[in-house]
C-alpha cells in the first residue's frame, strides 16, 4: 500500500513528462542540427570562403556579394523554427495520450467491466490491474468488496441448501418409524381381536417406544439450524438390548421371512453413544438394503475394541462404480431410481449421524454381489454388575 501511495497519479505524470522534455529536447537538437547542414550546404553553393558554424544570411551578404532571391534559405530557417514546434506539440500529445491509455483508462475499464458483472450477479471472476496509483488502490479495493460479496453470497447459497437439505432429511427420516408403526398396526388387524392382552400390552409398548422416538427425533430437528449442529447424547444401553431392537425394527421394515439378525457375543456389554442416533442410521440402511433386495437382507452386529460395527448386506444387484463413489453424497440417484420414492439422503444422513458418533460409514459389494454397507460407532463398553 505504501509503494501505492508513493507511485501516485502525480508521481507517474511526473515521470512522464520527464521523458517527454528528453525526447523532446534530444528531437530538437536534432531537428536544428539537420536544418543547419542544409542551410550551409544551401549556401556553400554562392560563396567559397569557409562559413562558421553559427551564420546568418546578413553577415554573409557582408563577405561576398550573393543573390537577394535565395528564397530557399528563407524557407528552411522558417522551417526549422516549425518543426521544432511541431515536434514538441507532438511530443507533449502523445506523452498525455500514453499516461492517460496506461495510467487511467486501462484501470477505469477494469472497473467498469467489474461492476457490470456484478450488476449481473456475476461474483465469479478477479479483478486484476497492474496500476499503482490511487485508481489502481481503487481496484483493489473493488476486488475486496467482490470477494466479500462473493463469500457473503457463498454463505447465503450453503444456508438455504442446508435448510432444504435439513427439511429433506427430516421428511426422509420420518418415513421408517411411520413404516414401523405402520407394521405393528397392520399386525394388530391381522389377528383382529385374537391377540392376548399381554402381546397387546407388548405391542402398545413397542408402538408408544417408536411415537416418543419420534416425538423426540422431531423436538431435536426442530431445534437445529443444521445437520452438524446436531449434538449426540449419550446414554448407557446394553449391547443384547440393541441387538434386540435392531432386529425387531428389521423384522418390521422387511418382514420376518426376508430379514436375519445376527449378533457376535459381547456378554453383558453396555454401550454409551446416542441410542436414537444409531437406531436412526440402522433404519435407514435396513430402508435402503430393504429396497434393493431380491429375497433377503441380513444384519450383523459386533463389537470390537472400542467400536461397534453393524453391517447391512443385500442380496441384489449391488452398487454400481459410480455408486461406490458417491452413494453417501446428498440427492444421489440410480439413473433407474424413482425421484417421488428416493430422495438420495438415506446414506449421507447415515454418514453424518456416524461420524457424529465417533464413527464411519462404509460402502461396498456383498460376496455375493449384492450391497453391503458398515456403520461404524465409537462406544465405551463396560460389564454389567
């Protein structure tokens, strides 16, 4: 900013005219040099004795008698006088030609093609100029403003994608404990009446287990402003209990004949992480291994270290290379997939919700070709007393 301040406009203009009184003043002398050569040579053809080097026609006339019509001689002793003028009016035009091309057009065409850009809502650019004068101060500062226009605008885009982003998760998310219900519904009229109280008791705990998990999945959504804002709370729960409810949900999502639970032994392991948001990205996969699957899908569950890892397998035709890339990104989609049906946020929000545990999230191909994907948490494990 200082080397700025010190090439201003006034300092440049200045440099400039230096150069223009040089190149003037060398043009000059040479200007006067050539007209002198020609004026001797124009009157060495009248008179022999040698002629010094600064002469006029009078005192010649004072050696040696000569015409009085050497009207040439006249002409170039006038001439030199006009060109000297000449080449100094020309010198001085195209020195304030060049210092205005260079040291204020130049920059205020940068300035007006940015600000049209941004009259258009075009932050995508850099204003550059190489001036360093107080309009070249000016375009930076122009290019300080567009970036924090830019940013600001950036900012604004990223919030309202993740507030639709949000709204959508929470559609989606919403969409497996109403499957949930909805099976324990369509069980109760199936028996129509048959059920004894205590499975009917059992039932109605189960489905009021499933409406306070989502009354507090939606006090929770409600309560953030984004997707990373969301804070686990972590509660103790036993690691059979979990399983217990892992395969209850799966059973009730695929149904009994199409969903196997299998669990490796961890006797008497108690988890802390955040229950409801594991169970959140448990349905989830069971939602999307549900469908794809041809006949079967199949849990596992296991803990290692300090980790437990539940793994979702499908039997159908796997994910695809593209896929394997980018399934866990939001708003993915199949080509084949049904925009209504499939939002493309089942995976990432199981990603997110994951790493929120201390964990990840994996995706591959089953043995059998089919999908398979691993949701790792990070607990601390204790024995029961």
């Amino acid at each position: 900013m200082d080397k700025v301040k010190k090439d201003g406009i006034k300092g440049s203009f200045l440099k400039y005219l230096f150069v223009c009184f040089v190149v003037c003043v060398i043009g000059n002398w040479l200007i006067y040099g050539v007209f002198d050569y020609l004026q001797k040579w124009y009157v060495s053809r009248y008179i022999v004795l040698p002629i010094p080097d600064f002469f006029s026609l009078d005192d010649i006339r004072l050696w040696e008698s000569i015409p009085d019509d050497m009207w040439l001689y006249d002409v170039l002793r006038c001439g030199r006088y006009i060109t000297v003028s000449l080449w100094s009016v020309f010198c001085i035009w195209f020195t304030v030609k060049k210092f205005y091309a260079a040291e204020v057009k130049k920059p205020i065409d940068t300035l007006l093609a940015a600000s049209d850009r941004i009259l258009h809502d075009d932050l995508d650019f850099e204003i550059c100029t190489e001036c360093k004068n107080e309009i070249g101060r000016l375009c930076v500062s122009f290019e300080n403003m567009r970036k924090n226009l830019y940013a600001s605008n950036y900012e604004l885009w990223k919030s309202l994608e993740e507030r639709k982003r949000l709204n959508s998760a929470f559609s989606h998310d919403l969409r497996t404990p109403i499957t949930v219900l909805k099976g324990y519904t369509e069980l109760v009229k199936k028996f129509d009446g048959r059920i004894s109280p205590e499975k009917q008791a059992d039932i109605l705990s189960k489905m009021s287990i499933q409406v306070e998990r989502l009354e507090h999945y939606t006090e929770k959504m409600s309560s953030v402003h984004k997707l990373e804002d969301i804070i686990p709370e972590e509660e103790a729960v036993a690691y059979e209990e979990l399983c217990g409810s892992f395969d209850e949900v799966g059973k009730l999502v695929c149904g009994d004949e199409f969903f196997s639970m299998s669990a490796k032994e961890a006797s008497g392991a108690v988890i802390c992480n955040d229950r409801e948001l594991i169970m959140q990205v448990f349905e989830n996969m069971v939602s999307n291994a549900e469908r794809y699957r041809k006949s079967v899908v199949k849990c596992i569950a296991e803990i290692e270290d300090d980790s437990l890892r539940v793994t979702v397998t499908d039997d159908g035709n796997g994910f695809s290379e593209e896929a394997l890339r980018k399934a866990w990104q939001p708003f993915y989609r199949d080509e084949n997939e049904n925009e209504a049906e499939h939002f493309g946020l089942g995976l990432y929000i199981c990603r997110l919700l994951c790493r929120k545990c201390g964990g990840e999230l994996y995706i591959s191909n089953a043995e059998n070709g089919g999908g398979k994907v691993t949701a790792e948490f990070s607990v601390k494990k204790s024995e029961s007393r």
